[in-house]
C-alpha cells in the first residue's frame, strides 16, 4: 500500500475548523426595535426593517392555513420570507425544539415529557380546529348519529355492520344496510389521531381509554377489512374507494369529502346531545373552554359537558421557543403570531373560512398574547 | 448427440421449447415495458388538463401558484450532485478497476470497498436523511439547507456511478493498456487519455442515470433540504430548498384541487427532466462512439 | 487489470539543472508531475473508495447511538415481538435499566421483519426471470432498431422518481389488481394448503402482491441493465459454435449464456434486492402500512421496516423521551443487518459457482 503524507489530516481539521465558524456566523445581527411591554390585544408589531426569514413547519392540518396566512403576511410586510412545510405535528414539535425552525405546528398540546426537554417550549393557541367523522354508504345521504362508544367499538371490531342494533338505536327512522364497515385510521403520526382517539377515550374510558388510550399514534386493534391510511388526503381518497367506510378526517377537508360523495355524522357531545360541526355548536364548545383554558394554553378541548357543542374541536398550536438566538428573529415571531391571532387579521374569517376553522375565543386571545410577548 | 433421437428432447420438443422460449421473453419484454408506458401516460394525463405554462416561471405561494423555484431547487441539488458525488464515484470506479494494488491486502480492501458500496445502496433512503438530519442539520447547526442536502445525495448515488465506472472500464480491451504502456506512457497518462476516455459512454450514462436517481429523492430531502418558496441564494447552510418531489408528497394529500394540480405538474416536470437527461447520455454515446472502434449497439 | 506500481516513466538519472533535449527540466519536471500524478489518481481514488465504507459506517454508528436507549430497554422482544407499542406518550414516564420511557410502551418489530423479507422476496422472485428474459429479448432477438427505443423504455423505468411510482400504484395499479387480476386467482385457486394463501378475501389493492409487484418493477431495470452489459460480454465464438452445432437459442441461453455470466447475474440481482429492502415511499403508500400485522394472505395490508420509518418517524417525535425514535433506530439497524446478510450470503454463492473465472461479471 502506497503511504498516506503527513498532510492526510489536515484537510479534515480544516474542514470541521470551517464548519465550525460557518455555523457560529449566523444571524446574531441585534436591531434595536424597541419590542416594549406585553402588546396589548389586537396590536401587531412591526417586523424588522431588515430582510428576515421565518420558517414553519408541523402539522397538516395547520398547514393549509399558514399556506393561506404566509403570502397575506408577507404582502404587508415584504421583507419577511415565511418558508413553510408540512411535515407533522411531531416533526413541529421536534424542530421547533431543537431550533431547527422557528415556529413549529402541532394538533396537539406538549406532554409532559417534551417540556422536560426543553422547558422554554411554548405552545400558543393560534385557531381553532374540527374534525368529522366522515362515511361512504351507498343510499344513504343523512348525517348518521354516532357516540363515542359506538365508534370505540366500531374501531375495537366489534361492530362490524352498518345496520347493527348499537348504530340502529341512536338512528331511528334510518334504515342503514348491511353492508361491512371498514374502518380507515391513519398509517402517519397525526394530530387527528390525537384527538380522535382523545374522543374515544374520555366516552368510552372503560374500553377504549384503558386499553388503547389517545396519542398521535396508538396500536389500533385489528378491524375486519381496516385500512391505514397515509394523511387526511389519503383518508378522503381510500374512504371514497370503499363502501362502507368511516374515517375521522380534519374539517379542512370537508368540501373534498362533501365532493367524493361522503358524508360526515352528528356526534354525540359530552353533554348528551348528538351535534353537526356547525360554527354554533363549535362556539358552545370553545366558550365552555375558554375561561378553563390555563395561561400556558395547554387543554383539551374535547368532549366537554356542552349539550350543543361540537364535541372533537382542538387547539391549533404554535410551538416557539421563547428564547431565541436572535432578537430580530424573535421580534419577527412575534410580529407574525400577532397578526395571526389577530381578529381583524389572521383570525378573521377571510383567511379561516377558507378551511372551515373557527377564530379564538376573546379570552384565549388575550392569553396568547402574553405567551407571544414572553418570545424573546 | 442427444437431439439426433426422438424422445422427449426431440425435435418437436425441442422446436416447441424454442417458441415458448421466443414468446416468454417477449413477454417478459412486455412486462417490463407496458408499465413503464403506463405510468408515463398516467402521469401526462393527469397533468395535462390543467397545465399551464406559467407554472415554469412562478414560484409557488402557499399552495397555489407555479413550481419554479423547486425546479431551480432541483437542478441546483442535482448540479451539486454532479460535483461532488460524480467526483468521488468516478474516482473511486477508476481507483477499484484499474489502481488497486494486486496484492491480497489490496484485493481484500477491494473487496471490502465494493462490499460497503452495496451494502450501502441497500440502506433505505429514510435511514440516510435521519442521520444526516440528527449529524448534520441539527449536530453540527447547518438547519436545513443545500449542504446536507446534496451530501446525503451523494453517498445515495455514489454507489451506483462507481460501479458504472468500474464496468464501463472493464469493457476497454486490455490490449489498450498494454499498447500504452509499450509505448511509456505512465499509468496516469493512458489513464487520463486512452482508457477513460474509451469508457466516456459507460461512465457518462451511469453519471446521467445517477442525477435522476438523486433528483427523484423525496425521503431523505425532507430531513435535510427543508422546503422553501424562494429561489435557492447559492448559501450552502441555514437557507432551506425547494425541490420538486416536495410537491408531489406534500401537495397530493392537500385539500384543494389546485394543489392537486400543481402535484401532477411536478411530476410530469420531474419525468420529462429524467428523460432529458437519458436522452442526452444517448446523444453522448452516440457520439463518442463515433470515433471509437467498434461500437457497442 | 491493476497497473503495476512501477512508473513507466520513471525519472531519468540526470544532474539537476536546466539542460535542453532528454535532460530539459521541462521533460524532467513532466516525469516527475506523471508519476506523482499516479501517486494523485491512486491517493484520491483510494479516497473517494472509502467514502461508501466511511459513510456506511458513520452511520451505523449514529444508528447505534440513538437505537442504544431501546436496544436497552426491548432487547431480544424487539426481533420476536409482534406488539409496536408507543405507549402513552402523554402519561407518566417510566425508566427500565435506567432508561426513560413512557408508560406502556414497547417495540417489537418481528411482523415488519416479516414484511420486509415477504415483500423484497415476492420483488426478485418475479424481477429475476422477468429482467432475464426481456434482457435476452433486447439482446438476441429483436433487431437493433427495436431494441435501442425499448431498450430506453426500460433505463426511464429506472429513472421515474419512486414517489411516483407509489402514487401510480396507489392511485391506477392496485385498485386495477384488485379489480380485475386478484379475483382472478383468488377464485381459482385450490383450496389446498399451500395455494390457501392465494384466495379471498382480496381487499382493495394495497397489501402485499401490490408491494412485491411495485418492488419488482422498481428492480427490474437495475437487473436488465446489468444482465444486458453481460449477456453482451459474453464470447460470440463459443455461442456461434454451438448455433453452428444445432442447438437452439434457449438451450445456448440456458446452457452456455447463463452459467458464463452466472456470478454476474448475482451481483446484479443482490444490488437489486438491496434497493427492495431499503425502498421506502412507494411501498409506504401501497403496503397499507400496518404495523402489528403480518398479512394474513397475500393481498393483505402489512409493513415492511422502512416504510415504518417513514410514516412513524413524525409520530415519534411526540414521545418527549426519544424512546420512540430509539426504537425506530433500532428498526433501521436491523434492516441493515439484513442487508448485510444478504450481501454475505450472495458473496458466497458467487465464490461457490464461479469456479470457472469467468471473465465477465468481474468486480460484481
């Protein structure tokens, strides 16, 4: 074998010595925007004057809104760039974690153990999300009622027709045929998962909430026929492919399921009643929550004692690191959750209504705006 | 000879298992060509309705608008490809055919370099990203950007342009080496202008296919590159990069149809971009092969 | 063929100063530039050759350090067991051998095991004869301005992104199956033990068949490609003789052509099912990605291990205590143990059957 020179590790160290000092020369450019005290509702800063980029990733379901959110943004601030992905709650909460973005997305508030790691994580409310139950039955065009018990069982397989006693009690006056149900979950770690099996949880604790519990994925019992599915989209398309099919889709997806021929059902709500996802039921759920809603944001809003109330209706969060490595950065975030939250901007239903979610209860705002100004 | 009789290898037998030979691998040509087909002309249908020419040149905003900054994001991580994993892999094709020493240490280490090769092309995609995601965007801070990105291309590709190299050489007689070096040149001198040069085609095509194999990557640019509505700035860290798979993962499960739409085109763009450059790796061939001996049909 | 180390050009011994004709400095400095040159070829050839082993290592490494909390903590459960359990990622944390993890969980990975081998098996079962015969369709039998137009059809095959292709079996190829070629068989199909596993119920076209068909055209073209260099390798002398000698084409395939680049063929189909067991989008979308579930016949939904990565990966993240990453890393470790093996095993076919030294199919 031919000698190696002296010279074989220089190039290394030259290379890690390179690195070194490219990654440490990062954007620590300190503007001297005054950011002042705690904003008061409904006020946005501006941005700095200074071209900034904020980059986004996370949850799905957030994604279509910061899609629609980002160029709104963008048009009265030109010299910031959003860059956005969709990527997953829990790659949000991830990056957002280790600073690999700046504002993170998730369906899902933080467990305990992901504050643990890093304990400057917040997660502030931004909107207000649904999700629907959506169905494929040939013949059958009525918003079916079902509870949390009966989808538990549905998903344990243990209801395994459509036109079973348990489906048929709650449904009088609707004739369902027989045919099999096939019950779709999905095959990604979702923040509809979540809150999915949250809802199943807390109605069925004894069955479901002891053996399979909620997260944003779990070990779904095996179902005759049951299918996993890769994103809402993937939900939509393998629902309208089988007859017979339920599946739990987000509601920003509504008006393609409504366009496949699916329909979506009335749920039971933690206060009795069976409920359509109408903006009043989601408003009667929200109001419940919002003076519970504790200062760091963190609750579920599902399945409350409301007898009208939407009972599957979450939180859409931003996770921001609240120390940040800059202050120009972090005076962007601020900018842009402001204007976000806002309900003469983000939370307006300009931007909402176009993927059916529903703006913050007042009190809500007030509270992310505190968590928005301890960004530092 | 046992075809003179005429038992059951006879001649009907024989003459049978020779059509049934002709139709099966016809068939089997079939097999392999009618999907091929079919999925080209799944892709042009789907985004043919739609198509407008303006998606060429503007960049998407949100979920709507054109794709032209993932096809900038594209070449530019297919260019840096070309750099750094065309470098390395040819160097390597040409070091494990023509340099390695004869001896049983280095044909041991030969052996050992083109076992980690393969094993390596069977590591999935996924798994790469994940450690370039946990070493280099978040270990060494790079963030999502264009070095990570191109780097884990490269050790994706690597394997399949060193070998390429490595069988394009193994096609050059041996009696040009011999003739060189009767003549004295040095082993680099007919290295650089006699064998290489008669292996152009090999090397070129296995270059060419690479790139396309890179630029059709979605699993490992996710972790690495990020994605992005501006063109790529040329920074090599901290500033993600769109590219065009991105699109056609992210946007088909949108809950919009013009996001749908925008997925098709993106894969239409990514087909026609991979027969580009298969048809220019042909025109290179042709061409060498012009003023070779010889040439291979 | 290795030149020797010996430059050809070797540096005359001259006094040093500038001369003219053989002892010119400018004849001297090219000697001495050729054969450091040499030295330079052989430096970063050596170099870039280790890059493959370097990177492969690297990251077997960093797959060992974050698979070490669930190598831990699952131990042998992880390759028997059929539970993958991420546990309540929202619950209480509990430590085992002192390490952190919620309460609940534990990984077990043998039905993805299963998958994995049942769906890159399924993919070489079909691309081998397949590859072979449409490479000798492209080879011998059709005339050239046939062959080089399909011979291209196939190298796109190679080139379509593997996004794509899963979209196009998601969308177009499984519901196809499912309509029109599983019912087929699954009605017609003895209802005898082994052939069992080819009756109904034939669900909707994602599950296993759908996969290993996927897999299999997405191999194909590495295994033509090859096979076609080889097949053309292959002496015309020893085949035009037994031609001239009355033997058929298929018995020169089968008796002369094949076992000539038989070695070859191995390396090729080794590459190929090294990309099977590694192909993560496209079987993500048409497996039915199930985690827990071994497909029960063979178009029933499973999962392979990388396709598992691939949609867990996000799903992971959730679980603040990094078990389920750990466990996913540990996933990965074991696809390339497999990959390994399956590497040894067909380096020792190779040794064993080419006896011969053949020339073609060297370096493979």
């Amino acid at each position: 074998m031919f000698r190696l020179t002296r010279g074989k590790w220089i190039l290394p160290v030259v290379l890690a010595g390179t690195i070194a000092a490219a990654c440490s020369s990062n954007s620590s450019s300190s503007t001297t925007t005054t950011t002042g005290a705690a904003a008061a509702v409904g006020a946005i800063e501006s941005p700095p004057a200074a071209a900034t980029t904020l980059s986004e990733t996370g949850s799905t379901l957030l994604y279509p809104l910061w899609n629609i959110w980002a160029p709104a943004y963008q048009q009265k601030y030109p010299q910031v760039t959003i860059n956005t992905a969709g990527t997953g709650s829990g790659t949000g909460i991830s990056d957002a974690s280790n600073g690999t973005v700046d504002i993170g997305s998730s369906d899902a508030y933080l467990s305990n153990s992901q504050v643990a790691a890093r304990p400057t994580l917040l997660n502030i409310p931004l909107a207000i999300s649904i999700q629907v139950i959506a169905y494929n039955i040939p013949g059958v065009s009525a918003h079916v009622k079902l509870s949390g018990k009966v989808l538990s069982e549905i998903y344990q397989g243990k209801i395994t027709t459509w036109n079973d006693p348990a489906i048929a009690s709650a449904n009088p006056g609707l004739t369902l045929p027989s045919i099999p149900i096939v019950a779709l979950h999905r095959s990604d770690g979702s923040g509809d998962t979540f809150i999915f099996t949250q809802y199943l949880s807390k109605q069925d604790a004894t069955g479901w909430g002891a053996s399979v519990s909620y997260g944003t994925t779990v070990q779904w019992p095996s179902t005759p026929g049951g299918l996993a599915e890769n994103g809402n989209g993937g939900m939509v398309t393998g629902c309208k492919a089988t007859p017979g099919c339920i599946a739990y889709v987000g509601i920003s997806f509504l008006s393609q399921l409504l366009g496949d021929g699916l329909n979506y059902g009335q749920l039971l709500s933690g206060g009795g009643n069976y409920v359509l996802p109408t903006p009043t039921a989601v408003q009667a759920e929200a109001t419940f929550f919002a003076p519970r809603t504790p200062a760091n944001g963190t609750i579920s809003l599902v399945n409350g004692p409301v007898a009208d109330g939407y009972p599957i209706i979450n939180y859409e969060y931003a996770i921001v690191d609240s120390q940040q490595q800059s202050t120009s950065t972090a005076t962007a975030i601020r900018s842009l959750l402001q204007w976000a939250i806002s309900p003469t901007n983000g939370n307006s239903s300009q931007y909402l209504s176009q993927v059916n979610f529903q703006p913050l209860p007042t009190t809500v705002v007030a509270q992310s705006t505190k968590q928005i100004a301890s960004i530092k | 000879m046992s075809m003179m009789t005429r038992d059951a290898t006879g001649t009907r037998g024989r003459r049978m298992r020779e059509l049934a030979f002709r139709g099966m691998t016809l068939l089997a040509l079939v097999l392999v060509v009618g999907p091929a087909a079919w999925i080209l002309i799944g892709v042009v249908a789907r985004a043919v309705p739609h198509w407008q020419w303006s998606v060429l040149v503007t960049p998407t905003s949100g979920a709507t608008g054109g794709l032209s900054q993932d096809i900038v994001g594209t070449l530019v991580l297919m260019a840096g490809v070309l750099v750094v994993a065309g470098t390395l892999g040819i160097l390597a094709g040409v070091y494990l055919s023509e340099l390695a020493p004869p001896t049983s240490s280095g044909r041991a280490g030969g052996r050992l370099f083109r076992s980690a090769t393969e094993v390596l092309s069977g590591v999935p995609s996924i798994t790469l990203g994940f450690v370039a995601y946990v070493a280099l965007v978040v270990g060494l801070h790079w963030g999502f950007s264009l070095l990570p990105a191109v780097i884990v291309l490269s050790v994706m590709v690597i394997p399949y342009i060193a070998k390429s190299t490595e069988t394009a050489l193994s096609q050059v007689p041996t009696g040009y080496r011999e003739g060189a070096e009767a003549l004295g040149m040095s082993p680099s001198y007919s290295l650089r202008k006699i064998v290489i040069r008669s292996a152009i085609p090999g090397v070129v095509t296995g270059l060419l296919l690479a790139l396309a194999i890179a630029g059709g990557e979605t699993a490992p640019l996710l972790l690495t590159a990020g994605n992005t509505s501006s063109y790529p700035t040329g920074a090599l860290l901290h500033q993600p990069i769109g590219y065009l798979t991105y699109p056609v993962w992210t946007f088909y499960n949108y809950p919009s149809d013009q996001a749908h739409y925008l997925a098709y085109d993106a894969a239409l763009i990514l087909v026609v971009i991979v027969m580009v450059l298969l048809v220019v790796s042909r025109v290179i061939v042709a061409r060498t092969q012009r003023h070779a001996e010889g040439g291979r049909g | 063929m290795a030149l020797t180390g010996r430059d050809a050009g070797a540096v005359p011994a001259s006094p040093p100063g500038l001369g003219t004709g053989r002892n010119s400095v400018f004849r001297r400095m090219s000697s001495f530039g050729r054969s450091h040159e040499t030295w330079a070829w052989k430096w970063t050839g050596w170099a870039a050759a280790a890059v493959p082993l370097f990177a492969l290592t690297f990251t077997v490494i960093v797959l060992l350090v974050k698979a070490w909390p669930s190598i831990r903590v699952n131990g042998g459960f992880f390759v028997s067991g059929s539970a993958w359990k991420p546990g309540n990622t929202y619950g209480a944390t509990v430590y085992t051998h002192g390490v952190a993890h919620p309460l609940g969980s534990s990984y077990g990975a043998w039905p993805l095991i299963v998958g994995t081998l049942q769906t890159s098996g399924i993919a070489v079962v079909l691309a081998l004869p397949i590859s072979l015969g449409a490479a000798f369709a492209l080879t011998e039998q059709l005339p050239s301005w046939l062959a080089r137009p399909l011979a291209f059809a196939v190298e796109i095959l190679a080139g379509i992104p593997s996004v794509i292709i899963g979209l196009w079996g998601v969308l177009t190829l499984g519901p196809y199956l499912a309509q029109h070629v599983y019912p087929i068989i699954a009605d017609h199909v003895p209802d005898v033990p082994v052939l069992r596993y080819f009756r109904n119920p034939v669900g909707h076209g994602e599950g296993l068949a759908t996969s290993g068909i996927v897999l299999a055209l997405m191999i194909i073209p590495i295994i033509t490609a090859t096979t076609r260099d080889l097949f053309v390798q292959v002496p015309p002398l020893p085949k035009e003789g037994a031609i001239a000698l009355g033997m058929t084409n298929s018995e020169v395939a089968r008796r002369m052509t094949i076992p000539w680049v038989r070695s070859g063929i191995i390396g090729a189909t080794v590459l190929g099912l090294g990309r099977a067991l590694g192909e993560t989008i496209a079987v993500a979308m048409v497996s039915g990605a199930a985690l827990n579930t071994i497909a029960p016949n063979i178009y029933g939904t499973m999962g392979t291990i990388a396709a598992a990565i691939v949609t867990q990966l996000d799903s992971a993240y959730t679980d603040g205590t990094g078990f389920a990453v750990s466990a996913l890393a540990e996933a990965a470790l074991v696809l390339a143990a497999i990959t390994i093996a399956a590497n040894v095993i067909a380096r020792l076919i190779i040794n064993r059957t080419s006896r011969n030294g053949a020339p073609v199919g060297r370096g493979i």
